[in-house]
C-alpha cells in the first residue's frame, strides 16, 4: 500500500476516488488542486498535463500529495513469469527449449570432456612411449610420428660398430697401413730443424705439391762495394767513395719563429718543397686583430697640458665655482671592447672615422647599475643603424658596432 503523510483524512491514508479519463481529462483535475492522499485509476490512456506529467497509461494512479498531483506507474509490473509466480526457477521445458544435450568430445591425441551441464577437463592423452632419453654415443633415436605431430612411439637403435682392414698412408704422412689400431702421423721431410735468414742471408725454400716445405737454405746476400755517391740538390756530404755521412743541407733562412699578432710569415719555397727564405710582415690596415680591452669611468681626472708657456685667462662672472667634468673617451684603432662605468654622470664613447678604420668592431657595454647612459656617438655625422647616437642605458647592456668605411653597423647588441 502506499501511504501519504499528512492530509485531510488519517495520517498516511490513501483514498480511491475513482477512474480517470486521461484522454478527456474526465472528472476534471487541475494541477497543484486536490485533497491529499486522493487517487484515480486511470481508465483511458491520455496526455493530460498534471503537474508536469503527460503520459498516462490505462492502470496507472493519479495521486495527489498535498501539493501536486504524482503518478504511480502500474503498467510495467511484472504480473507473472510463465504463469509461475512468487520465486520462479525455469526449465528448459518452461521455456521451449530442449534439455541441454551439448557435449566436448576429446579427439585424437585428448582425453576428458563431458556434458555442458558442468566444468569438464580436456588434457593430452598419453601415448605408449616410455618417458627416457633417447639416443647416445652408441645408439640413434628411432621415433614415430603420427599425423598430429605426437611421438607414438620411440626406441633406442644400436649404431654399427665398423672394424678397419686396411687404412693405408699417402704423401707426406706415415704410420700405414693399419688394420686394426694404429697412429698416422706427418712425416718427416729432409729440411734440417733450424732457424734460417739473417743480416747476410736471404732464406731459399722448395715446396712441394701438397704445400709442404720440402727445403730451406741460406743464401748469401751480396754484399756491394761504394765506389761514388754523390749528393744532388738539398743534400751534403758526397761525394762518398767508401765511408760517409749525407745529410740535408742548410739554407739561408734564419733559425726562428715566423708570425704573431702583429706579423704573418712571408715563405719561399723551392721545387723540392724547401723553405728557402722566411721573413715577418707586418699586419696593417684591416686585418690588424684587436684584442685590448679598456675600463673607462666618468668623473675621472682630466690632465691639462700647455707646453709652450702661455697665459690662460679664466673668467667667471659670478664668482661660481667651475667644475670641470671628462664625461667622454675618445676610442682608438687599437681599442677593441670598452667598458662603461658611468655611475658618476653620463658618460659618451666617441667612435674613431669609420672612414680610417674600415672593417674594424668595437664592443661598448655598460657596466655599473646607475640611470645614467653610456652613450656611443659618432664623428662627421656619421651614422649608427641610421642614427648619430645608439645609448645604453641598462647594466650589463652591450652593442657591437662595425666599420663599413663610411659609416657604423650594429652588428650584436644584448639588451
């Protein structure tokens, strides 16, 4: 039964009121309206909406909750399972099919099987072979095979023992003939054991047809008599008509060392792959390499220097005091990577004439931490990447710049 709490009538009552047209939605019920625990049999199957609910089925119930109207589902209950109710167990009979007749049957070479109605065990059957080993020094294993591969059947077969006759000796071998047990062995030739070829001997052998060193011999190597050597081109020390040294001979090249990093060797070499002549050639123009690296700083001291005697006139109106600041480095030809410490105030590198430096990279990187800019700037109003100036403003910021002999590139820059 099911029961509904609360209500008009007793306390989880459920009451039938009567059937339901829910076709015609005949008595008329209105969702959300009713009396609590109230039911109707649905008598015609319908669409009537009721709370949201629109598939009514000829045996369903409407019932009303005390808020909205529910529906219990009657049309799929299972009545009966082959007219058996309660707790039914089916039969194959129950059902129209036969009794379970299916079996494994265990083929050839198996064992086991049975009927389905249970677990059945399907394993190899076993042959009439005696489980052994089977053949040896004396014996070949003599095995049957049928059509699936199994081994029926297996016995040891006694192999033939032959008896020797006559076992005669060929070239080169002794010990023949044998006729029951015996020893061959290589026989001897008439070389005389020993050790053959030196210093003044060659060493003379015979072999024969099978390979084997039938004789050996020494035999003397001829020794020549010097009557003149003479030495040719890059040679002393001939003419030599009995006894002597030859050697290479010297050339008028310097014994030293050739080249550096401001000098290339300058060679000449003879026919037969001599140096005859050596000498340094400075390295000028662009292809000078730049190694030296300058530290410059602003705030630095700047020297005054006035060789002839002269007088310098200062004048100061406003009686002010007058600091004189160095707050650029002039780059030269042999700089080639310049570190920037301007933490004092601005500090500006001035690129040398691109015109007289063709080829030639500087390096300018800032080194302190301070806001205040390394700058590098050109003269002749020249350009850098199209520009008079290219700042660095950042610690650690670097810019590598390259003469085209006209003006300046940047060629590497880190920010």
């Amino acid at each position: 039964m099911l029961k509904v709490a609360g209500g008009g009538g007793a306390a989880g009552a459920v009451r039938y009121v009567g059937t339901w047209n829910a076709n015609t939605n005949t008595p008329t019920l209105t969702s959300g309206v009713g009396n609590q625990g109230d039911y109707y049999v649905v008598s015609v199957s319908g669409n009537t909406d009721l709370d949201g609910i629109t598939d009514w089925v000829a045996g369903d119930w409407a019932i009303f909750n005390g808020t909205a109207w529910e529906k219990v589902d009657n049309t799929e209950t299972v009545i009966s399972v082959n007219t058996q109710t309660g707790v039914v167990v089916l039969n194959a009979a129950d059902v129209g099919a036969a009794a379970n007749t299916v079996e494994i049957i265990a083929g050839t070479g198996l064992s086991g099987g049975g009927n389905l109605t249970a677990n059945v065990n399907i394993a190899l059957a076993n042959t009439a072979v005696v489980a052994a080993t089977y053949g040896g020094g004396s014996n070949a294993a003599e095995v049957t095979v049928d059509a699936q591969g199994r081994i029926t059947a297996a016995a040891n077969v006694a192999i033939p023992q032959g008896t020797v006759t006559n076992i005669a000796t060929g070239t080169g071998l002794d010990g023949g003939p044998i006729t029951s047990t015996g020893t061959i062995s290589l026989a001897n030739t008439a070389v005389a054991a020993g050790t053959y070829g030196d210093s003044a001997n060659s060493v003379q052998i015979t072999v024969d047809a099978q390979g084997r060193l039938t004789g050996a011999a020494n035999v003397a190597i001829p020794q020549g008599t010097v009557t003149n050597i003479a030495t040719g081109t890059g040679l002393t020390g001939g003419p030599i008509t009995s006894t002597g040294t030859i050697e290479l001979a010297n050339t008028t090249v310097a014994a030293g060392t050739y080249g550096n990093g401001g000098f290339v060797p300058q060679i000449v070499i003879d026919a037969q792959g001599r140096i005859t002549s050596a000498s340094n050639v400075a390295v000028t123009g662009a292809s000078t390499v730049v190694t030296n690296v300058a530290t410059v700083s602003s705030g630095t001291t700047v020297v005054w220097q006035n060789n002839a005697p002269a007088t310098i006139t200062w004048e100061n109106n406003a009686l002010a005091t007058i600091d004189w600041l160095n707050n650029i480095y002039l780059i030269t030809a042999n700089n080639a990577t310049i570190l920037v410490n301007c933490a004092a105030e601005p500090l500006s590198t001035l690129l040398p004439d691109a015109s007289s430096v063709s080829g030639q990279q500087y390096k300018v990187k800032k080194i302190d931490s301070s806001a205040n800019a390394a700058t590098v700037t050109t003269t002749s109003s020249q350009t850098i990447d199209g520009n008079l100036t290219y700042a660095l403003s950042t610690q650690y910021q670097s810019a590598t710049v390259q003469s085209d002999g006209s003006n300046w590139w940047v060629t590497a820059e880190v920010a």
